[in-house]
C-alpha cells in the first residue's frame, strides 16, 4: 500500500518533527505555517547583535532530543547543533537578600541544603531525589512513551503500579515538604512547577522530575538559541521532501459531506489543498473552535483548565549585568498566594516570582561583547471574559507597572542601579500577544493544564474521536506540553498515523471481557503495593509488567 499525502498545520516542534518522521516512512507531506517562520513560541527575536529566545530558554530532558533525532537516522551534532552546559543551574533571589545556587555539583548542593536544613540534612534531598528519578524513568515509560486511546488502556497492571509509584494525586509541594523542612528550602524546590503552567499547590507530585533532570543532566541551552534545533529538524524535513509553506495561515479543515472524514485544508486566500491525512499542530482549542465546525467537544475544550499566561520583557542593555547569572529565580515574599492570583484569580500578583535569563552568559554570541541580552519572565493569569464584578483589563498599564515592579526586585535585591537607563531596546509579550500572534486559547502559554484529571487517556486524544484522517500534535493534547514533551507526541502520532493507514483496523472492543480484565488488573495493583509496603516480598514495579 503507498503511503499517504499529508497535510500538517503549524509548525511548532510538534508539526517539525511529525512532518519529518512521517516524510522517512514514504508520506508525501506539506507544511502550512502562520508565521513567516518555524518553530512557533520556540522563535527568535533579533536586533543589532542581540539575541532573545522568545520561548524555551533551557533544554532539559536531554535523551529525548537525542532519540529524536536518532530516529530520524541523524543526531545533534551531525546537525551541527551543540548543546552547551550551564554551569551554575540556577541563582535564587529572595526578598530578604539571601540567595541559592542550585548546582549539579553535590559538593556545592550539600552547602547550600545544609546552610538552610541543618546538619545531616543532605541524605533527606537524596531520597527526594530517589524519588524525583522513579518519577523521571517512569513518566518516561509510561506517560512520554505510550499512547491513551481510552480508560481501559490505564488498567494495566504495570501502569497502575507505576501510578501507586508515582502518586500524581499529591501536590509537588507536598511532596517537597517530606523531605525539606525550612521554608525556603520548599520553595527552591517546587518553583520549577511553572515550567509546567501549574502552581506548586496544585500541580500533581510527579512533576518533581523536573528538578531531577536538572541536578542529574544539567541544564543545557543550544548555541544560537532553541530555534537552531527548529530549523534542524525543518532541514531533515526538507531532505525527505516536506515542503514549507510559511506565511500561509490557514482558514479552516476541509471535511466531506457528511463531516465524518478530514480532506484537506482551505487557506485565508481561499485556495483549497487536499490530501489523505491532516494534522493539526495549531493550539488545540483553537484548531476544534476555529478550524472545525461547532462540537460538543469544542465548546467542552474551551471550559477545561489551562495554564497560565506571562507577560515576557526582552531588553538589550549597553553593558553587563554582573551580578546575574543565566538563570535567575526572584522568589516573592508571599509565595502561596502570589500562585493563588495566578490561578484562582487569573491576574497578577502585587509582588509576582519572576524568572530572569542571560542567554549571553553561557553562548556570548546572543548579544554583543560588553553588553547583555535580558529575558524576564512574569507568570500571570491567563485571560478571562470581562464581566461587571471583573471589567475588561488595561494591559498597556498592567505592563508598566509590572516593568517597574520587575527592575525595582531586581536592583534592590541585586545591588545593581540604574538598569532602565540602560535598556537600549525593549520589547514585550503580553496574555494578548501570545494569543493574537499564535492563535493561544485564553493567551494560556502552555496550552490545557497538566491538573491529575487532563493527562493520560483525559487529556485529549491525538486523534479527532468522530473524524476520520484527523490527527493533532502539540502542547494540549497527549503528551502534553514543553519542548520535548511535544518531541515525544510527534512520535506517538506518527506512529499512530501509520498503524491507522497500513491496517485501517478499529480499536477491537470486547467492553465486558476489558472489565473484567480491570477489574482483576486493580485488585492486583492494589494487592501489590500492599505487599510492598508491608515487606511481604521485593516486589518491584517491573516485576509484574506484562
């Protein structure tokens, strides 16, 4: 059977990389692309020698980029991609002038738990980062690796006991707190939670494999910024005859009469383009609201939570920050309920954690010799309808106080003085912004949130449940989101498209024998872990996979 022509909308990392490994199985495949560029938030902003990542500036998880591009018969360095090393992870300021460093070197990390915990207080990280490392190799197995397509998929034995392992109904701060008993200590290790769109408070305890790759491979950053690997895998594309169209943004997906099977695409000029497959890398519930007609499961998307918004300064100044390292943490005073104006109120904390990164301090080609370019980071709440308790936002106002709170925290507790006179350029993203410019639901940076009930078999599916030869890749369906995450999603989809294709069988049903099947498949997690806990045997989450 030949293989199919496809059509891919967006060309965020999700949509490269799915055009490309599909373009390797023999797939006649074509990219339509908003943007006059690739790579979608993962872009460039550039002016006279100064260069800004717009989206992703660190690179963790580094094995899925390299098995990424393994598959895809090259790798990192082939592609004259080189991934530099910071060697400080990150500098956490807080409000009363204390700072950490938190380093990959033990030696270093050890000084800095123990000034905050006391003596002996270094064997209470390891086992946290015992357990941060089981979270790590299993969400690799088990969420970044396998495919959901319904309930009964998570009734596996082996997953279950991966999920009583780990334990996605607790907190991160929970979590945290059973290991770190000092204040600031809990908050240096939860912070990372943001990565996720998520407040600490909030998100489920297993995303604290964030800080073990970080301590364990380091925090990497490519040279040239996070676009180089965007254009590499837009390269293979291209090797393996994926044609680009940019400056195309699309106007709708071309479906049959009867709306049940994908056809194509029609673009805004009206020009129609058909193929046998189409995959949506545009922003999930902008591609069901926008992009197809009015459903059930649109208008569904649209209620689901998601994740937070930012508001993004990029600065060139005219000289060196010195005291700034390339990956600054500002911790606010009122920790908790500065998350809590995020993401229950949806709007900005009086005092907001904000994140600050020097790209020019670990690859000096991102700004000019003698100067820095700055990157600050303010999360804040994503957009919500103005109503007459909540009127409508000023967001030229929102900003500039927020400007001003941002270089105040910075030279009060840095030491550093007159820092706006010395901006040479500015510019900035706002919740409006990131929604006008990529098509964001609620101008949500991270797409749906990442909550215990919107991942795995609840989150949504890469492929459309009642239309066929439609699939979708990117940040709010599964995986989920971040850079590798969505890496990861683009193989599950390629895969899935081309089981689909080749076989064209439908998934067997059997409901009462899957029952059944659970049923007995809970009883022996539960059974399991049971054991486990009571020292009835060495049982092991590996043991019992089928």
């Amino acid at each position: 059977m030949p293989s199919p022509s496809v059509i891919i909308v967006g060309a965020g990392a999700g949509g490269l990389a799915t055009a490309a490994r599909l373009a390797q199985q023999g797939c006649k495949v074509k990219v339509f692309e908003k943007q006059g560029f690739v790579g979608g938030r993962c872009s460039l902003i550039s002016t006279k020698g100064y260069r800004f990542d717009q989206g992703p500036s660190l690179l963790l998880m580094p094995e899925i980029f390299e098995e990424t591009f393994q598959d895809l018969k090259t790798s990192l360095s082939e592609e004259n991609l080189k991934i530099l090393k910071c060697d400080l992870n990150y500098y956490i300021w807080f409000p009363d002038g204390d700072t950490v460093e938190l380093s990959t070197d033990l030696s270093r990390l050890k000084k800095e738990v123990e000034r905050h915990e006391g003596p002996n207080s270094f064997s209470r990280l390891c086992a946290f980062l015992a357990e941060a490392g089981r979270n790590y190799e299993l969400s690799l197995t088990y969420v970044l690796r396998r495919d959901y397509p319904d309930f009964f998929a998570l009734l596996r034995p082996d997953f279950l006991w991966a999920m009583l392992w780990m334990r996605p109904w607790s907190t991160v701060y929970g979590r945290v707190s059973r290991y770190f008993h000092s204040d600031k200590m809990r908050r240096v290790w939860t912070f990372a939670s943001m990565y996720m769109g998520m407040s600490p408070y909030k998100s489920p305890g297993t995303y604290s494999l964030l800080q073990y790759s970080e301590l364990v491979d380091g925090i990497g950053y490519p040279e040239g910024g996070f676009h180089t690997i965007m254009e590499a895998l837009k390269h293979i594309g291209e090797r393996s005859g994926v044609q680009y169209f940019l400056d195309s943004p699309v106007r709708s997906v071309i479906l049959d009469k009867d709306n049940r099977s994908a056809r194509g695409i029609c673009l805004d000029s009206g020009e129609e383009l058909y193929a046998d497959l189409v995959v949506l890398n545009a922003d999930l519930v902008y591609a069901y609201n926008e992009l197809l007609p009015s459903s059930r499961e649109a208008c569904s998307l649209r209620s689901r939570p998601t994740s937070c918004s930012s508001i993004s300064f990029f600065w060139a100044f005219d000289e060196v920050l010195p005291h700034l390292k390339t990956h600054n943490i500002f911790l606010a005073e009122e920790y908790q309920s500065s998350f809590d104006s995020i993401f229950d109120d949806h709007s900005i904390p009086e005092e907001p954690s904000f994140y600050v990164n020097i790209p020019s301090r670990v690859d000096p080609t991102a700004a000019p010799v003698g100067k820095d370019a700055v990157i600050v980071l303010v999360p804040v709440g994503h957009l919500v309808p103005p109503t007459t308790s909540c009127p409508a936002q000023d967001w030229d106002i929102l900003v500039e106080k927020t400007r001003r709170t941002v270089l105040n925290a910075i030279e009060h507790r840095t030491g550093l003085k007159d820092l706006e006179r010395k901006i040479v350029f500015e510019k900035n993203e706002t919740p409006l912004t990131w929604k006008s410019k990529f098509n964001l639901d609620r101008g949500a940076i991270l797409g749906l949130s990442h909550s215990f009930s919107n991942v795995l078999t609840f989150r949504p599916k890469n492929k459309h449940p009642n239309i066929e030869s439609l699939y979708f890749v990117g940040a709010s369906t599964h995986p989920g989101t971040g850079v590798p995450v969505c890496l990861a999603g683009a193989k599950l989809v390629s895969e899935r498209i081309m089981r689909d294709y080749r076989t064209g069988e439908s998934e067997p049903k059997g409901w009462m024998l899957k029952i059944l099947i659970a049923i007995a498949t809970l009883l022996l997690a539960i059974f399991s872990w049971n054991a486990s806990e009571m020292g009835m045997g060495k049982l092991s989450y590996r043991s019992i996979g089928f």
